[in-house]
C-alpha cells in the first residue's frame, strides 16, 4: 500500500507512474489527498481540545486550592464540553481514516522508471533469450497424452477424489515431482536461502499484508467456519513471517526459501491453452524470498533472476524473460520479470515463474521495518519469486526431452530421481 505521505510529497510523480497501468488514477489520489487534509485539520482540533482540556483541569486544581468553588464549577463545564466535542471529533476522525483506507487500497503499486508503459502482454519486453526449440520427431504429443500414455499423472482420479484441476500423481510422474521439489530447495540453499516449511493456511491479517486481499479475494479458497484461507504461495506465510518486526540494518538481506503446495480458483477459461498442466487448483511451488534494505533490492532483485536463470539453465530447457509492461503487472509490484519455457509439442511459451520486487508496498501493510544507522525505523523492500513452479516445468520437460521410445531426464535430475528414462 501507499503511504498518504508519499502521495502527498511526490503527488505528480505517482500520478504519472500510475498512468503506466493504462489507467487514470488521478481522481483516486485527488480524493485520498482531500480526505487527508480533513483528516489532518480534525486531527489538529482534537489535539487542541485535548491541550484545553488538560489546562483547564489544572486551572480548576488550583481554583478549588485556592476556595474558588465557582469559577472551577464554570471551568469543569467547559471540559465536559470539550470532552462532548472530542467525541464527536474521535467518531469523524474514524471514519476520515477509514474512508482514506478504502481509497488507499484501491490504488496500486507505483512501477518503477525501468518499466514501460502497456495495455497487456503486447506491450511487454523481452530481455533475455537463452537456447534453442528443440526438433522432435513427427510423432510428437503434448504432455496431457504423454502422462496418460507412461502412467504418470491421472486427472479423472484427481476429479474423483476433489474435482477439475487436482491431479493425482503417479510412480515415476511422483517421483519427478518430488526430485524436482529437492533439486529446487537445495539449490535455495546453496544460495544461501534460509529454508522454512510453512502453513498452507493463512489468517486474514496475513492475505493483506502481502496484497492477496482484497485484490485477489475472489481467487483464493477460504474456509468460511475458522475464517482462513489456503494460500496461493508460500510468498504469504513466508513474507509474513516479519509482519510487525524491526530489524537491525546489519540484518538485512533476509533470504527464505520453502516449498508449499499452491491453491488458486483460477477462474476463467479453460480451453486447449489451459489443458493438461498448465491451469491447477493445486500445484506444487518453491519460492524465494528477500527482505531487504532500499537501497539494495534492485540488485537484489537481479540476483533473484540469475538464480532462476540458472535453475532452467541446469534444466536444459529453451526459455526467455519478459520484463512486463506497467498494464500486465501485478497489483503489489513495482516490477516483474516473467520466465517462460519454450513447449516444442505446444509450440508455445508457457510461464514457470515470476520474480518481483514490490519496493516498500507489502512492507507498509506488514509494518516490517528495519532500524537505520539514523536511529529512525523504516520500511524495508521486499521481493519474490517462483524457483520454481512445478507444472509448466514437467509439462515442458516431458514434452522437450520425448523421442519415439520414451522421455530422457536431464542429467541434473537423475540423482534425485532415481531413472534416466521414462518408457
């Protein structure tokens, strides 16, 4: 979220770096800037009524010292006065800030200088390339008849036992997931991610202070009884972890790794594009995390890409990376890189991981702070990213590596795996 202080100091500024969303927000911060200044002047006569007030009260101990019964009587009315406005200014005051927030929450992250303005997908840059497409055989098949035809994963099972999009996964299909999960993990740590294993449920408070709510309200799962919700990364937990901590400046980079399974609705179509793989309810993520000091996420953040770089290097798998345009961006971010695989069966880029930087935007709803050298506390930036997302992954890998035989497994994978081969 934005301060109201930053909008007010860099008013223009925001307004103009909003406009790269393709959308006018100048209405929005005009009206959160006027509520501001009426909360502000409230604000200031209550504080006034309160410094009479406490005058007052000592005027009246020195009058009753001194015998002046009646000048205190008249002096003790004016405070239930003042006591009577200050009410009445408390209950204005609570709806200014309130109606500020609901303002507040609608507007979204500030894109950074790099990113370019864009309506959609069209308008994004690509940034990096690395491999070639690699030529199959005539015979080639997408992954959702591959996987049927080894065994692998079964999704009428899957719509048996929870419904459309939870796949069961089967024999070698299994232990693909769970070698690629451990391949993943202990690359983090290498890394020199901190590895954690979080809750798959997360409170309210938790979806907001990472911008799950209420922007994507309609795409998590919630368990109405116990008022929780399955979390769509372990982005939620994991960043959460520091929601209302102060850190020491010499603290700084916090780094976290952990695996989750991801729940999303995932409303929309579901046609050819979205067969097989590439649209879950349920899928299997690792993910990364840093918490770090302004002045350094950018670097950071390059850091976080190279990493991902390096994983679907060691993968052997064709990929690019989209720096996305301001209107295919995401609510929290100040910029995202996408990376996306090349499907030589598909014949199509399909996207295995986002890596962001959300700047101070999470950190003001968490109240994570770090203590500078200064002596004052502020924000702290934070960053994600998918290290990564498994579906597209094996999509891409089954489809990539198949010939008229069975599927080669890259090399990297075979020690955690177990087989060289799928046949």
């Amino acid at each position: 979220m934005l301060l109201v202080s930053y909008i007010r100091e860099n008013k223009e500024a925001v307004i103009t770096g909003l406009a790269k969303r393709n959308k006018d927000f100048r209405q929005q911060i005009e009206e959160t800037l006027a509520i501001d200044e009426n909360r502000r002047k409230v604000q200031s006569e209550l504080e006034g009524n309160h410094s009479e007030a406490n005058k007052l009260a000592k005027e009246i101990g020195d009058l009753f010292k001194a015998g002046k019964h009646d000048e205190a009587e008249v002096k003790k009315g004016a405070v239930a006065q003042l006591k009577d406005a200050s009410k009445a200014m408390d209950t204005k005051l609570a709806e200014l800030e309130n109606a500020q927030k609901q303002l507040l929450l609608q507007i979204p992250n500030v894109p950074a200088t790099l990113v370019a303005a864009g309506k959609s997908a069209d308008d994004n840059v690509e940034v990096y390339k690395w491999g070639q497409a690699p030529k199959l055989y005539s015979g080639k098949k997408p992954h959702w008849d591959l996987i049927q035809q080894y065994d692998l994963i079964d999704f009428e099972l899957g719509t048996k036992i929870a419904g459309a999009g939870f796949p069961v996964y089967k024999g070698k299909g299994a232990r693909l997931q769970r070698g690629l999960i451990n391949f993943f993990l202990n690359q983090a740590s290498a890394a020199g991610y901190h590895e954690y294993q979080p809750p798959h449920l997360v409170n309210e408070a938790s979806g907001y202070g990472t911008g799950q709510l209420p922007d994507k309200e309609g795409q998590m799962y919630h368990i109405g009884v116990d008022d929780l919700y399955l979390i769509p990364t372990a982005e939620v937990p994991l960043t959460n972890l520091y929601r209302d901590v102060i850190l020491k400046e010499d603290e700084l980079p916090v780094r976290m790794t952990g695996y989750t399974p991801c729940f999303r609705r995932e409303a929309g179509s579901w046609g050819a594009h979205v067969r097989g793989l590439n649209r879950l309810h349920q899928f299997d993520k690792v993910e990364i995390v840093q918490i770090a000091h302004p002045s350094q996420s950018y670097v950071l953040l390059d850091e976080m890409v190279e990493h991902v770089k390096d994983l679907l290097q060691q993968l052997e798998l064709h990929f690019r990376i989209i720096r996305l345009c301001g209107g295919d961006m995401g609510f929290t971010s100040a910029m995202t890189y996408d990376f996306e695989v090349y499907s030589a069966a598909q014949e199509r880029w399909l996207e295995v991981s986002s890596v962001s930087n959300f700047e101070t935007f999470q950190a003001n709803r968490l109240k994570c702070r770090f203590k500078g050298s200064d002596g004052k506390t502020h924000p702290v930036h934070t960053l994600n990213g998918s290290a990564l997302a498994l579906p597209r992954i094996v999509a891409a890998l089954l489809e990539n590596n198949q010939d008229e035989k069975g599927i080669t497994i890259p090399a990297i994978l075979v020690p955690y795996i177990g087989f060289e081969r799928i046949e």
